[in-house]
C-alpha cells in the first residue's frame, strides 16, 4: 500500500498532462522487486524551505511555483505542476484531495484563493488575440475554456455555445491538444489556429469537418503549456474569471448557476475588502 501511495503521488506531480497519448509498456526485464524509496522530513530552517524539499523528495523534477501559509493550521499550502497540496510544517506529511472546513461548509483546498490566483496569472500570460472567442454583446461573465477538437465533450459544449452566449456567457477557448505535442491531433489545431477565420475552422473541426491543413506562427504550444501547468488534465477545462475551475463540460443553464453563484460568494469579500 505505501508503494502504491507514493506512486500516486508522483504520478500527480508528474509533468506530463493525462491528456497525452498512452505510450506503449516498456520491455520488461527480470530484476529484483523495486524497493520503496525511504523519505526524510523535509530539510530547511524554514516551513516554507521544509515543504519544497518534501516536494523535491517526492520527485525532484516537479516545478514548485508557490508556497504559503495554509488555512489548516501547521501546513504549507503548495502549488506544484498546478497541483495544490498541503504540506505539514515539518515536512513530514503531505497531503492532497479535500480539506472540508466543517464550519463553512466548504472544501478549502478546491477554494484555495492562492490557486486561483495562480491560475489567473498563467491564463493572463496568453494575449487575448491568440484566443478564439465566442461572446454575445455585453456579457455578464467571461469564462476561459481548455479545448480539443476531438473530444466528444468538446464538440457537446460547442454545439451548444450560442445558447451559452444566451445565456451572458463569453466563452474563451485555449488549445489543449489532448493527444499530447506532436500528435495529430495537435498539428489539426494549429490548422485551427492558423485558419483566416479561426472561428470556423474551430466549429467545422468539432463537427467533424476535414479543414485545410496549415502552419504558422501559432499559439498551440504555449497554451498547451498553460494547461499543464494550471492543472489541466482532460478536456473540456473551464475556468472562470477568478480562477476557479468550474469542471468539464456543463451545460449551459448549470454553467450560468455555477457563475451565478460564484459571484454571490465573492460579492461580499469584494465588498468587505472595499470597505474604510
């Protein structure tokens, strides 16, 4: 079982996006029964310095962008290949999945508001003409959606995208080639990317259409980079405005409620933070 669990874990701080093409078992040769690695408390004089070479442990190719207090008492909040994790203060314990605070009612870590911000900042990186966006006029929210053009979820919210923009919802797509940088599939979203009419080519290759194939300087790459490093692990990915990743696909009546309500949570922070 520690095994297991420590593969787990690695597996979540990989660098490589679920997305990505299966690659096919490497030959197997006979040797002796791999040993479980033996983990030391984080070293470090510090909270902060203990949990990243906890993280380091676990796989010392796992990039960590941030560091900081978390609500749980004793712990680290840690962002680390867009996971959040919590990190004891020793170093010893790691943790990831839900934080239920009993009191609020809600999952502290799916609510990390240094995580949202984390995501925010990555998405703002990616210019708003490298996206290809679909809005009604004067939308009430804008949401940013990491895209494939195979996914059959992808072409269901697609299909339904004029309601979504009924609905007050722009919606922002980024690419997310699923079958990994060099697939297929990736090099028919840059022919996406570098159609005349981006739109349409996005919506005749989500039915299904065969689109001309082209190359440009195009933006494929780096918004896939985004997307592994915001988390993403499957398509669709939809984020709001905050940050906040509000699931897969959701139809558009469920998105409006989840936007909706969203914006009446944060309402009163907003405000309380106004305030002399």
């Amino acid at each position: 079982m520690p095994r297991l669990i420590v593969a787990a874990l690695l597996g979540a701080l990989s660098l490589t996006a679920c997305a990505q093409a299966p690659q096919p078992p490497a030959k197997q040769e006979a040797a002796a029964p791999a040993q479980p690695p033996t983990f030391k408390p984080g070293q470090g004089a510090t909270p902060d310095e203990r949990a990243r070479s906890a993280v380091a442990q676990l796989n010392p190719r796992a990039q960590v962008d941030y560091v900081g207090a978390a609500p749980l008492p004793g712990f680290r909040e840690v962002i680390a290949g867009g996971q959040l994790l919590y990190v004891s203060d020793d170093g010893r314990y790691l943790m990831q999945g839900a934080v239920i605070d009993l009191q609020q009612q809600e999952d502290v870590m799916q609510n990390s508001a240094a995580l949202a911000q984390y995501r925010t900042k990555l998405i703002g990186t990616i210019p708003h003409g490298e996206k290809i966006v679909f809005a009604p006029p004067n939308a009430k929210y804008t949401v940013t959606v990491f895209t494939d053009i195979e996914c059959g979820y992808c072409r269901k919210l697609h299909e339904e995208i004029a309601e979504i923009n009924r609905q007050g919802i722009a919606v922002e797509y980024l690419a997310f080639p699923r079958m990994g940088l060099g697939s297929k599939d990736h090099k028919d979203m840059i022919s996406v990317w570098c159609a005349p009419d981006r739109k349409r080519a996005l919506t005749d290759a989500k039915a299904g259409k065969s689109i001309p194939s082209r190359d440009c300087k195009n933006p494929v790459t780096m918004e896939f980079d985004v997307g592994q490093r915001v988390g993403v692990s499957g398509t669709p990915a939809i984020f709001s405005a905050e940050g906040i990743q509000l699931g897969g696909y959701l139809p558009p009546a469920a998105l409006r409620a989840k936007l909706d309500e969203l914006a009446a949570k944060t309402a009163p922070a907003a405000a309380a933070g106004a305030a002399p």
